[in-house]
C-alpha cells in the first residue's frame, strides 16, 4: 500500500491538512509543480512518503494557485518544505539561516527520513526548534 | 519347479482371456503369482549362491563387480571357462565401466580354469537361472495386466506396472497394506553402485516408486519430498485396496489429484515482499540489557568510594581544597579526623563479594587442614605489607543511604580518644 501525496487546492485545504493530525507530522511542499527543482523534490518526497507514513504525512500545494501563504511564510522560493506539529510550524536549524523552512534541494532520501524522523522527535517532546542532523551550512557558496 | 511350469501354463492361458469369470478365483489366481515370484526371487537367490561359489574358483573378484544375480549369471555363461577377457564380449550385458573394471581385474585374477564338470554344472545352474527369470518376468506381465482390476486405487496413483512390481516384491497386496510407508518407499531401492563412481548423484532411498510418472515429472529439487508423498499415498491405497473397500479407484484417483496438487504448491514462488514503513520514532522502548557483563563495563565508570568521601563534608568543619583557601577543587572528608588516610582502598566490588562468598561455601581445598603458608599479614596494592585487612575497612562506606554522620562506627572529630 503505497503512501500517496495528496494536492490541497485550496487555503482552507491546507489549514485543515494541518489541523487534522494529531499523532502525525504535517509536511507540505509549496511550489509549482512544473519547475525542475520542485520536480525533483518531489520525487524524493513520494519515495520517502510511504517509509514515514507512520509518523509523518505529506502535502503538496502549489503556491501560486493559493497566494495566501506566500506572505506569512515568506514562499519566494522556487520550492519550499514546512513543517507542521499539531497546527504549529516547527523550526528546524539546518544551517542556512533560515529555520522556518526548507527551501534548498535535498538529493538523498535517507538525508531527508533523518531530518522528518528529528522533527518528528522534537515535535513530541514539545520543541519549536530542533536540529537537523546534517548540517548544510556549506550548501550556498559565497 | 515343475509346480512353477504349471502354474506359468496356467497363468498365461488365462491372461489371453482377458475377461473374468468371477471375483475369487482371479484373485486367489493372482495371490499366488505373487506368492509364486517371491519364491522365484528365492529360488533365483539359492542359484545364485551355487553359481557363486562355483565359479569362486575361476574368478573370484566378479562377485563384488556384479551384484545383481541375473547378471552375474549371464557374464558367468558368456565367460564360461575363457581365461583371456579380451576373447569375450561382455557389450549389452553389462554398462560398459563395469566390462572395463572386470577385464582389468580378470586380467589379473588370482582364479584358476575349471574342470569340465564343474563348468557344465555352473552353466546349468545359470540357465536355470535365466529361465526362473524370465518366468518372473511373464508372472509380473500378468499381474500387471490385471492389475486394474485387483488394486485400482493403487494403480491410479503410481501406474500398474509400478504397482505390479511393488505387490511382486512385497509378496501380496496384504502384504504390501500391512507395510509401512517408509518401507513401500524401498522397496526395488537398488544397492550401492560401485565400480569408484562418486555417489553424489546416485539417488538415495527410491526404489520402485522412481519409476512412477509422477515422480519423473517433479523437478530434481521436489523429487524427495514427492518420492515420501507417493509412498504414503499408496500404502494408504493399497490398504484400501486390501480390503476392496473401494474397487471403483475413486480414492485412487483423488489421491492422485492431491499429489498433483501438493507438488503444484510446492513450486509456485514465494509471496512478493512488501515494503515495510517506519516505525514511530520512539514508540518501542529500547530493550535494555542485563547481566555480568553489563554490571562489569558499569564498574569501570561507578563512583568510587574516594569520590564518594570528597562529595560528603563534615558538620562545621571547612574542607580542604586544592588550591587552599577555599579555591580549587574540595577534598570533602578526605584526609579528615576520623579516616586517618588519604588513600582509600579500592574496596572489593559487590560482584567480587558474590564470588568470595560462594567460594568460601563451597568445600575446597583439602578438607580442613590449611597449608602452612598463610598469615595474618595482608598484602594491598598501595601500601605493600599492611596488618590489618584493608578489604574489612573498605565497604564502612557502604551505600549512600547510610548515613556518616549518625553512623556507629564513624566518631567525633573533636573529642579525642583517651
């Protein structure tokens, strides 16, 4: 039984994915479907969804067909994974600089179940921010 | 063996037949074939030790080369009194690894020609040999050509020659119901061959049930299993048989379709592997080990006694510290009134008390008397010779929940002994 990820076409859509968990993390990857990066982000997402099924679900929103999360969460990137623990956006320090979210590409599934399976632990203890376990500090060379 | 004569004459005069008359007599017929080749085998074996014997004198290694006495007959008659092998050609007789391991040997046999009398009896003895066979061969015909009729369920499991040669070799179809499964299995199993061929792909434990269709249509790998599920199969139908309990050979058609059936399932794949998800992170409790060794790797970073005496601190008494003054790391009651030294003794660990303790209750030694060489004295690591045992001293700590300030061996600091 393979996992499936499912599209939230809508705002209300995408406040009721993350309301409605209580025992799983809420994942959702906001940007347009059509783009490289995002595609391939996806890709690995659907491999990694049904491995974490237990513990975490995961959404897709495209977010130039639902606008009004791209002010609060500050989405100008091409593709971007947020976090979701009981209706609360969980930080995570990757070492980016951003902790909100996860807007750089990911390209090694195991990398990623480690990073769901750490926010997921931190979420359960109660933490807002928790730290990743690879850090990708070097990622953007200056 | 006029009897047998006879009793053939008869045989094959009904067997043109082909129609039955009634029930009994066909069968009581048929009883006695059986009966009759077990005593042709017999007879054959009684031949065969004669010939044997005979021709020890000529060739004595040929009875370890050839087994089987039919063929040991005939390679007797073709050889005759002949001393030079290459003369005589052994082909179709036997395979021909053995026609080359028994001309080697012949050519060097330690056997000597034998008089003419002795090579007429031999020769005799063979073809009488030969003609008992070949009446074994006609019985075993008729019997299988009847042996729809008599054993049907057996013969719709394993085909009726198959099932001819197993009530031929039993010595009657009750004698066949009455054996076990495991010994319907060997029978006609064939003995080891020789001739220094490996054994590794000689066939184990199959005797006439190897030559049923079944067993040659299962791959290599099943052929076992099928070989014991067969055997079972037709004891059970031949049991029933015994007691024409069912002479349509229905049961044997359905045991049959069970075989089938079973080597089927035997061969169809594994069920496909499914991926397994994740389990929650910290939903199964982490198994923690116990035991000696555990105890033992805890040993080594548990809190020794001297760190336990330098965490504790005297009422009204300041400590010493390393650097004086209050400054550096706190001796606490090491090295105070009351203690008299500053080293304490490593203080034997609770498993090594378990082990004393169980080593002093048990009666070692030589029963009482001690040897001359022990003493009072103690020998410690860190001080050398010392009189008093320090192990004693060492456990006066104890655990954390005895107190020493309200202890009864610990003392005041301020009053002095008088």
């Amino acid at each position: 039984m393979t996992a499936m990820i499912h599209d939230l076409p809508s705002a209300w859509h995408v406040d009721q994915a993350c309301m409605s968990e209580d025992e799983r993390l809420v994942i959702i990857r906001f940007g347009k479907a059509d783009d490289r990066e995002v595609m391939a982000q996806d890709e690995l997402l659907y491999k990694v969804a049904d491995r974490v099924r237990n513990f975490a679900v995961i959404y897709i929103c495209d977010n130039q067909k639902v606008p009004d999360f791209n002010q609060m969460y500050e989405l100008y990137d091409k593709c971007t994974v947020m976090f979701f623990w009981r209706n609360k956006h969980m930080m995570c320090d990757f070492g980016t600089g951003n902790n909100n979210k996860l807007n750089f590409p990911i390209n090694d599934k195991q990398e990623l179940i480690d990073i769901v399976e750490v926010i997921y632990r931190g979420a359960k203890k109660g933490r807002g921010l928790v730290n990743s376990p690879k850090d990708y500090s070097t990622r953007y060379k200056y | 063996m006029q009897k047998v004569e006879d009793a053939l004459q008869k045989g094959s005069d009904i067997s043109n037949h082909g129609m039955v008359l009634e029930d009994d007599p066909e069968y009581q017929l048929i009883v006695d074939c059986n009966a009759l080749s077990v005593e042709i085998e017999n007879e054959i074996m009684i031949i065969h030790n004669f010939i044997r014997g005979k021709y020890h004198v000529k060739f004595p290694e040929l009875e370890s080369l050839v087994h089987h006495p039919i063929d040991y007959a005939r390679v007797v008659k073709k050889i005759g009194n002949e001393v030079d092998l290459t003369l005589v050609d052994l082909e179709g007789l036997l395979p021909s690894a053995v026609i080359m391991v028994v001309s080697v040997t012949a050519s060097t046999t330690s056997g000597k020609p034998l008089p003419e009398e002795d090579l007429n009896k031999t020769i005799d003895a063979c073809d009488r040999a030969l003609a008992l066979d070949s009446a074994k061969k006609k019985v075993l015909d008729f019997v299988e050509s009847r042996m729809g009729y008599i054993a049907p369920n057996l013969s719709a499991i394993v085909g009726s020659a198959v099932a001819a040669k197993l009530m031929g070799t039993a010595g009657g179809l009750s004698a066949l119901a009455k054996m076990p499964a495991c010994n319907v299995q060997l029978l006609g199993a064939k003995k080891k061959t020789l001739a220094g061929f490996s054994t590794a792909t000689s066939q184990f434990r199959v005797g006439y049930i190897e030559q049923t269709e079944v067993f040659q249509t299962t791959p290599p790998s099943l052929r076992m299993r099928a070989c014991r599920l067969l055997a079972a199969k037709s004891t059970l139908a031949a049991r029933v048989d015994s007691t024409r309990g069912d002479p349509s050979g229905n049961t044997g058609r359905a045991f049959r379709e069970e075989i089938r059936k079973k080597i089927e399932k035997w061969q169809e794949p594994p069920p496909a592997k499914q991926p397994r998800p994740l389990p929650v992170p910290d939903s199964e409790p982490k198994k923690k080990r116990g035991g000696r060794r555990l105890r033992k790797m805890k040993e080594r970073y548990a809190i020794t006694d001297m760190r336990k005496l330098a965490n504790r601190m005297q009422f009204g008494i300041p400590e010493e510290s390393s650097l004086g003054d209050g400054l550096g790391e706190g001796y606490g009651m090491l090295g105070q009134a009351g203690n008299g030294k500053l080293r304490v003794s490593i203080g034997q660990s609770k498993l090594a008390a378990k082990v004393a303790k169980k080593f002093k209750e048990k009666p070692f030694g030589s029963g009482g008397a001690t040897s001359g060489l022990t003493s009072s004295l103690a020998f410690t690591p860190v001080q050398g010779i010392e009189l008093s045992n320090p192990q004693a001293h060492a456990n006066q700590l104890g655990s954390g929940t005895q107190s020493t300030y309200f202890s009864e061996t610990g003392t005041f600091s301020r009053i002095k002994r008088t």
